[in-house]
C-alpha cells in the first residue's frame, strides 16, 4: 500500500525548509534507516532518514525548494509492483478538493440539494482517526497507513503479538471496505514554492531571507522585547591566560590523537564553566512558576556561518580539560559552518558565550539566547595602561561585559559572578585543578 513521505520536523522551531537535494531517485529501494534526501533548517542542513521500506514511487517535490511547510508530502513509497496513486502525484489535494465545490452547484436546483452538502464531510476522517490510533496498540506503519486510508483503527482486530496492529491488518481492512474516503489526506502538501530570485530595486538588491535568518529576527526581538536585559562589565587582565596558553601548547604532541593547540576562547570557556559551577544561581532559566537551576554546565557558543550564526554546545565543560575542550570547539565549530550539526548539538545548553576578539572588537553588548539567562560578551585583548601599586604600567586587557535576565539574576548576583570569572582568568592555575 503506497505510503506518503512527508516533510519532517527536523528542530522545535522549524515551520518549513528547503528541500536541498534528493539521496534517492524514483524507481530507487528504500530501507528503514536509508538516508533518503537532505533538509535545509532553520538551523542547519540535516540528512532525513526512511522510516518504512518501499519503493520510492514518486518525488512530489523536487530538490532545490524552498518554503515547503512541515508535514507536506514530499513523495510517495510503494511496495515492488504497485503503481503511485494518481492522488499521490499531486503536490496538493487540489483536485479532489474541487469536487465537493462544483456538487452543490449542480445540485442546487433540486430540493435534495441541502442534504446532499455535506457529502463531503468523510474528508476530515483521516486525522480523527488517527487520533484513535494512538489509543490502540499498533505499529508506527500500520497508524501511517490507516491515517492515510481514513480507516478507524478502533474498528480493526490486530494479528501481532497481544493484539497489535500490524501492516497485514490495515491491508486487510482496506480491501475490505472499511476505509473512509482519503483524498483529501494530502491536502497538508502546499504546492512547492520557487526560490525568489534576487530583485533590483532602485539601487538595491533584494535577498530572499532564509529559514535561518527569519528564525534569527524572531528569537532575537522577542529576547529584546520580553526579556529584561541587565549588563555588567569588567576589564580582565589576560598576561597570565597568555602565558599559560604558551606553556600548554608548547607540551603538546605535534599530532596524533593527543594533539592540541589551545585558543584564548577555550581558555575563556573552561574558566566560564568553572565560574557558574562556583555560582550556580547563574546557570539558570526563568519561567513563569519557578527558576530553574540546570544540574549540568552545559556552555553555548557562537559560531559565525554564512547565513547567520548558531550556538554548538559543550556540554559538562566544567569537567572537561583544557585540550578536550579545543579539540571539541574545533569540530563542532567545522561541523556548524558546514552545515553538519545534529540536533542536540546546537539545541539546549545554560549559558553562552560570544567571542568578537578575534575581530578586533574591544567592547559590546550580547542578546540572552533565550530560555538562558546569561550570556558573556568577549572582547579582544588589547595592551593597554593599568596602574599597579601606584605605578603606571601595561597590560593585555580584555573587556567582558555579562548581559542577564534581570528576572533571573539581579544586579549583585552579576556583578559576584563576574568577579568570580575575572578572578579566574587572572589567576588561570586554578583551571589546572
């Protein structure tokens, strides 16, 4: 029985993506676990994994198109010898929609007319159905084909163990003729909208946002405008970190798999870490009932990429060494600029920390990502002039200024953390214990 392939929801924000490219042509075997096609999210691009075996009978949407909306159809699988659907080459429910329009003005005429209006009304069948699937025991194919077939599986007596539902049972009432009419069941696939090309505009041009840049907009005025931002800042001075980067990566092999070659942000990320494991009202999140402390010190970073910026974790960084950190930035930050992060890399984390130094920025202001309640704008570090025991000298001095929920952390909570890392970053051995 020919089974609909629908675009999926690949992160918590996603509403739609672009279907990059097809893994699989029509006419091509699938297996449960075969990568099939790639999704362009709203966070990255990401492999789309067959969860039934067939034949891919039909590609609905073609590879390259942008804004198809979560839960259209974007193909067809079959068994071996079975034909697509003519239903199932549509890339929406159009047709069958049309039909339910023109009776009414046919009949209209007769006096039968009002009663013959809501011949329509099996089309709905699909989803309540499905809602009753899910209080009976079935495999996840058997709620797919019943769903698209209308069929109330409340009405069908399992053959599997204990009484599940399975493949054979669905089939078996299709044929004979429980099913609800289902041609209105792919009515959820929008016809593919093309790529917008780019549009002159006096002396402009217009680029098309993408997922990634729309979600961006959103999260970022919603933080600005729900959430109460708070900032402090202090200036750190860095000559000890500098020199304890130096020592440390003059210790380390050349290559092999205990090579490393540390960053000052791998520096700044474990003396984070270590900071709001010393004050943990820190590492915490608000919502309306309570504050939630995070039990782990998961840390955020951002990454620059071509269409925006994202935030890999590392996750228990106050528990990781200096070289495990540097090596796990390295990846996650070549895996994030390609595209390649799996979920769970980018989405969750306590605190973030966004690193500007390395373009000569010495001071600015950082948006909470939200549900977090803090995060640490790093600046460059710059030789500059300090008076030490009523003697002027120089120094490395790096600014960092904490922006923080204000619902979260109150003022002096701040300024107690802040100290707490500058303390740790002047006196970097304390990262060696």
């Amino acid at each position: 029985m020919a089974t609909n392939i629908l675009m999926p929801a690949l992160s918590p924000t996603m509403t739609e993506g672009t279907l990059a490219r097809w893994l699989k042509q029509e006419g091509d075997k699938v297996k449960s676990g075969d990568v099939i096609a790639e999704i362009e999210t709203d966070k990255a691009t990401m492999e789309v994994e067959a969860v039934d075996e067939g034949i891919l009978g039909k590609i609905l949407v073609q590879g390259g198109t942008e804004g198809v909306k979560v839960n259209a159809v974007i193909a067809v699988l079959v068994e071996p010898g079975e034909e697509v659907p003519a239903a199932g080459a549509a890339p929406a429910a159009a047709k069958p929609a049309e039909k339910p329009a023109e009776a009414p003005k046919a009949e209209a005429p007769k006096a039968a007319a009002p009663a013959a209006a809501p011949a329509p009304a099996p089309a709905p069948a699909p989803a309540a159905h499905a809602a009753s699937g899910d209080r009976v025991v079935a495999s996840p194919l058997a709620k797919r084909m019943a769903q698209q077939a209308g069929l109330d599986l409340g009405k069908v007596a399992g053959s599997g163990p204990g009484g599940r539902i399975v493949k054979s049972d669905v089939e078996a009432a299709v044929k004979g003729g429980t099913a609800a009419p289902a041609a209105a069941a792919p009515a959820a696939a929008p016809a593919p909208r093309p790529a917008a090309p780019a549009q002159i505009l006096g002396a402009t041009t217009a680029h098309p946002n993408s997922s990634m840049r729309k979600v961006i907009a959103r999260r970022l005025s919603e933080s600005k405008a729900t959430i109460p931002h708070f900032y402090v800042a202090a200036d750190i001075e860095i000559d000890a970190l500098l020199e304890l980067r130096a020592k440390l990566n003059a210790r380390s092999p050349k290559d092999g798999p205990g090579a490393f070659k540390l960053s000052v942000n791998d520096l700044v990320i474990k003396a984070a870490a270590v900071a709001l494991k010393r004050i943990p009202a820190v590492n915490a999140a608000w919502t309306d009932d309570a504050i939630l402390r995070f039990n782990d010190v998961d840390i955020s970073v951002a990454v620059s990429i071509p269409d925006g910026l994202i935030t890999p974790i590392v996750r228990n960084a106050d528990v990781k060494g200096l070289a495990a950190i540097s090596n796990e930035m390295k990846d996650l930050g070549a895996r994030a600029k390609a595209g390649k992060l799996k979920p769970e890399e980018f989405q969750g984390g306590g605190f973030s920390i966004s690193n500007m130094g390395m373009y000569g920025v010495s001071f600015f202001s950082a948006i909470i990502n939200p549900p977090q309640a803090g995060i640490l704008a790093v600046g460059a570090g710059q030789q500059r002039a300090v008076v030490k025991n009523g003697q002027l000298a120089v120094a490395t001095v790096m600014t960092c200024q904490l922006s923080v929920d204000h619902r979260v952390i109150d003022g002096a909570l701040a300024a107690e953390w802040l100290q707490e890392f500058k303390a740790i970053v002047e006196e970097p051995l304390s990262l060696m214990l």
